[in-house]
C-alpha cells in the first residue's frame, strides 16, 4: 500500500526522535517538580505546626468524623443515623482507624498524597488548555495553595473534594472526541464529591446542565449525569429507608443557610462552638421537628422569614458574602485558621490565597473566557461555589474545594495575553483591580465581625486531653478578658474533676446561667454536680430542663437512663438508653448500661450484642469486657 506521507530523512527522523526524548523528560520533569512541590510544601507546613493542639487532638466536625468511622470499625450499621455530614470521608478514614493506633498522622501523610495528586491533574488540565507554561503554573499554584496546605492537616474531606474536582476538571478538559467514557468517569468523580461533601452541589448542578444544553449528540451528556448519580442511588435509598427523604446528605442544608442569611447574622460560622452552637442546633427539635429533612425544611423556613421580614438587611449579607469570597484576611472563626497562619511562614506569606486568585480568575474571565469553550468547566467550578457560599454560610471549608478551578483559571492571563486584543487584556486587568480593592476594603465592616474563638477551643483541648491547669487558666483568663459564660461553664467542668471542688463547681455553673438561663450544657453540668452531693431531686429537675432546652442532649438522657434504671423503673430507662444511642450510636458507655439492663430481664441475646459492640467501639474498656464474660460463663480476657 501506498502512502502519501512524506518519507523521513534519516537525520530528520534522528532530530525527531530526539525532540520527542527532550519532550518526555522533560514532562517528567515538570511532574516530579510539582509532586515534589506539593509535597514539600505539605510536611514543612506540618513541621511548622507540628505542637499544634489541634492537630494532635481534633475538636467539633472532625471529632464526629473520626467517631462515625470508629462506628463503622465497630460494626454499627452505617445508616442507623444518617450522617448530618457527606457519608463518604468517614468510609475513607475507616483504613486509617481500624489499622493504627493513632490514625492522625497517617491521614495527614495520605491527604498530603491526595494534594500532590491533585496538583498533577490540575497540571495536565493547564497543559491542554495553554501549554506547559500554564500547566506548571497551575500546578504549582495548588500544591502551594493556603486553604489545601490548611486543611491537608485537618480531619476534614475538603483534600478529598479537593482531589475529586482535580480529577473531575482533568477528564472534562482533556477528553477526547469520540471518547464519552471521560464524561461518565467526571460525572461519578462528581457524585462522589458531593457525597464527600454536599457543598459541591450548585457546581455539578451548572456543569450539568451545560452539558446537557450544549453536547450533541446527547448521549455523552447523559453518561456524566448517570455517572453522577450513580454513587447517590444507594444513599438515597438508604436515606430513605431510614425515614429522611430521598435527597441524599441533607441534614446540614438549611442549617448552613440560616447560619449565613439568618437575623444579625454576618455570613460567617460565628455561631460555633458553645451555647450559640447548642442554642441553635436544638431550636428544631423543641419545635417538634425532628429528623434531617424536617430539621433542614425547619431553618430554610426561619430563612425565608428573616428574608420577607428584613430585605435590605439579607441582600447586605448576600453582598457582603460575595465580597468576602475574594477576601485574603482571615474570616472563620470554628477552624481557627487565624492560629494556624500565625504559626506557619507558608500559611502567612502566601500570595497564593482568594485575596489574589479570585481578582485574576475574575479578571481572565471579563479579558477572554469566551474565546475557548474548554475554559468552561474551570468557569463553572468558580460561579458554582461563589453562589454556594453567597447562599450558605461562608467559611475557609467552604471556599477551598474551588482551587483546583481557580487555579486554572488565575494564571490564564500570561500565556493566553498576546493572543488577546489589548483592549480585553486592560479590561480584565482593571476588574481584577477593582474586585481585589472591594474585597479588601471591607465596606460591609466585617473584618473584626467574627472574633475567633481559638482560646476557648485550646481550653477545651487540654481538659479533654487531661491537663487540666492547662484548662483552668485558659477558661479563667476568657473570663476575666470576656466575661463570657462558655468560660465560666468550661471552668465549673474543670472543677467538677477536682476532689475538692464541688462548691466552686457550682459558682461557675451559676455564673453561666445567670448569664444564659438557657444554657443546656451548663444546666446538665449542674445536675451532675448536684446527683454528686446527694441533692437528687435538684439534680433531677435540672436534668429535665437540659433536656427541655436541648431535647437530643445524648449524655443528658443517658444520665436519666442511670437515674430511671435506680429507681427500678426499667423500661423507661431503656427507652432513655436507646434514645441516647439513637442521637449518638458512638457512647460504649450507653452500650455497656443498655447491656446490663438487658441481662438483667432475661434477654441475654440482645445484652451479648450492646457488649461486643461497647468492645468495638473502645477494646480497653474493662466494664464491659467484665460483664460480656460475666453473661457468657468464660474468664476474663485481656484487650487484644
């Protein structure tokens, strides 16, 4: 057979091979550099923060994480109780949990891998859309990011979401014609972000739709929606099934909308930890909603209240969140990531954070976004999580699964400038401008809005960890600085572990219901102190106004269990038991209470399975290691 390609000297095909071999090494080069980058920049940011007290000892999401995979180690059905966060990041820490004694530094190390992972798609997304100049610089931009260096060191699934959009704008970019299995993988990378966390919704919901408006034939489209909805088929099935609707991981939803949109409300996540926190969460359930769907359905009425009520005021904090998006002062106050970029040059000196990203992402867009419809996933990825945090709460979670659009889109401007008439080059260089200057002039007033509570959560870390001077003098100096009765409910706690402090556990505790009458927390706190003094019927009236305030006060109603299964009145006490372990599946101590009560009435079947599940959920517990052997005849066993 003929053919009608020109015939290669052969010191053209040696120059040929030759450019090929450069071209291979050095993409390997650019590779390793921005693995090795990201890396690097992931253990010395740890190294910096290595006494952290919140690395060692994670507090509020995190803690409930690592309770719902030591849950599933446990062998407790995972859809008992939906998770009011995604289901999937604690299957990922399941490895982490059941094979090493402690997990932390193990999912550290992992998450740095997922980053270094991440940047490499990203890389290769820029590569195809503006060559090697772009792709490394994209690369480059996220393995040293502020928000994927912050959270590679924090029990949380933004590295994981991080790492799914990487690899989500990867297929959608770099798909071939012809190839319609890249979509399906993208759409399946996509569920499965969603089910990491559900923040990514509004962002897969855009692409969606696209796809579906612009992609003929349709079928392609079609396969990235089947492969998005895949992974959330059998959540919502299972969602179902355990009575919260269909709609998979709602149970957070409306909560973080009223958190961003409600009365006095400034749109950051203010309200966390302590009595505003706890005040807040149980507001559904003294109405008689209870259950995600009826939880969320609850604050997204509250919500559109507040909206019809007071207009001008939720349009100011829709603006003033929009604003806050491109922000590069430090904002959220539940991770204290102004504590974490006080300790880590990386963290501090940066460039590389919304402050700069979101202006020259902004600014491509206005300059030339329309010139290259493969710019449209990274275009998307950017609007999409903008809206979500303009209509949710906004916090440093929120925002950071953006980077790897961002990131794609902030360096755009360099190689693709010439190519662009000047006229659009000066347009999207002054938006850029214009939107840095907004966002960092803070007209809406809310740079010091939101105080972070790093010293109360430090206070809280060290009682929990046992140091408990540490504690008391952290809590006192809250106090006298503040006046703040978290403080003085903290310090009544710590009190509550001294052998002589009973009497000064209860001016604490005073102090802060005088303060907050409504204090669930410090009301419970109260009643045990009291239970401790022989003062039952006090104890017992305080006990009931816990659960008034806070109805699924889990450690209030396992007290009640205790105090019912005394006074012989033992069916009541199992419903206390099982409606502890309904609130909270993760207490071996409600296991352990529940198993006993059963052996107790005949029903040893049911007493074996609350032991072994006590077991699994801490294999050093001796109570109900004792009671199991007790139940079934045998010797004692040591913990394996």
């Amino acid at each position: 057979m003929l053919s009608s390609a020109r015939a290669l000297h052969p010191g053209e095909r040696e120059r040929e091979l030759r450019r090929t071999n450069d071209t291979t090494r050095a993409t390997r080069l650019d590779v390793l550099l921005v693995f090795a980058t990201a890396a690097a920049a992931g253990l010395a940011n740890w190294h910096f923060l290595w006494d952290v007290p919140f690395l060692g000892h994670p507090i509020i999401d995190a803690a409930e994480y690592l309770a719902e995979a030591r849950a599933i180690v446990a062998g407790l059905p995972y859809w008992e109780k939906p998770s009011i966060h995604g289901p999937l990041y604690p299957l990922f820490l399941v490895p982490f949990v059941r094979f090493f004694p402690s997990p932390l530094p193990a999912v550290y190390i992992v998450q740095i891998l997922l980053a270094g992972a991440a940047a490499l798609l990203v890389r290769s997304a820029g590569v195809r859309l503006g060559g090697r100049r772009l792709g490394n610089a994209a690369g480059l931009a996220l393995a040293a990011a502020p928000p994927v260096l912050y959270f590679e060191l924090q029990v949380l699934p933004v590295v994981l979401q991080i790492f799914l959009h990487a690899l989500l704008l990867r297929l959608l970019v770099c798909r071939k014609n012809g190839a319609p299995g890249s979509l399906f993988a993208a759409g399946l990378a996509g569920g499965l972000s969603f089910l990491a966390h559900p923040g990514s919704g509004v962002v897969l919901l855009l692409l969606a739709l696209f796809l579906l408006a612009k992609e003929r034939p349709l079928r392609p489209a079609l396969l990235f929606v089947i492969g998005l909805l895949l992974p959330l088929v059998p959540i919502s099935f299972l969602n179902a099934r355990a009575g919260e609707g269909f709609l998979p991981v709602t149970g957070n939803a409306g909560l973080n909308l009223y958190i961003g949109n409600g009365p006095g409300s400034d749109g950051t996540a203010h309200v966390r930890p302590g009595y505003e926190w706890e005040r807040l969460t149980s507001l559904p359930l003294r109405e008689g909603r209870e259950g995600s769907v009826a939880e969320s359905r609850f604050f997204v009425e509250r919500t559109i209240e507040s909206l019809r009520a007071e207009p001008g005021p939720f349009v100011r904090r829709l603006a003033a969140k929009a604003l806050l998006f491109g922000a590069a002062f430090p904002i959220d106050a539940s991770q204290d990531a102004a504590y974490f970029r006080e300790r880590s040059p990386l963290l501090r000196f940066s460039i590389l954070d919304a402050g700069v990203l979101v202006p020259l992402a902004f600014g491509f867009l206005v300059a030339g976004a329309a010139r290259s419809r493969a710019w449209t996933p990274a275009t998307l990825g950017l609007a999409g999580y903008w809206i979500a945090v303009v209509l949710a709460v906004f916090s440093v979670r929120y925002r950071a699964p953006v980077w790897p659009f961002l990131v794609l889109l902030a360096p755009a401007l360099t190689p693709l400038g010439p190519r662009l008439p000047r006229a659009a080059v000066i347009r999207g260089a002054l938006a850029a401008v214009a939107l840095l200057l907004a966002a960092q002039a803070d007209p809406f007033g809310l740079r010091d809005a939101n105080p972070v509570r790093t010293e109360y959560n430090l206070a809280r870390l060290a009682y929990e960890r046992g140091e408990r001077e540490e504690a008391r003098s952290r809590f006192r100096a809250l106090w006298e600085r503040t006046g703040d009765p978290d403080a003085a409910n903290g310090l009544g706690v710590v009190e509550m572990s001294e052998p002589d402090g009973t009497e000064r556990a209860l001016d604490w505790l005073g102090e802060a219901l005088r303060a907050w009458p409504d204090y669930a927390d410090a009301r419970f706190n109260r009643a045990l102190v009291l239970l401790g003094l022989g003062r039952n019927d006090e104890a017992k009236e305080d006990l009931r106004e816990a659960l008034r305030l806070s109805p699924g006060h889990a450690p209030a109603l396992y007290t009640q269990g205790i105090l019912l299964e005394r006074e012989g009145r033992s069916g009541e006490a199992e419903r206390s038991y099982r409606e502890t372990l309904r609130r909270d599946p993760t207490r071996d101590d409600a296991w352990n209470a529940l198993g006993v009560l059963l052996a107790r009435s005949g029903r040893a079947k049911e007493a074996e399975a609350c032991f072994r599940r006590a077991l699994r959920l801490d294999p050093s517990g001796a109570e109900a290691r004792a009671n199991l052997s007790r139940l079934l005849g045998e010797p004692m066993k040591p913990p394996r």
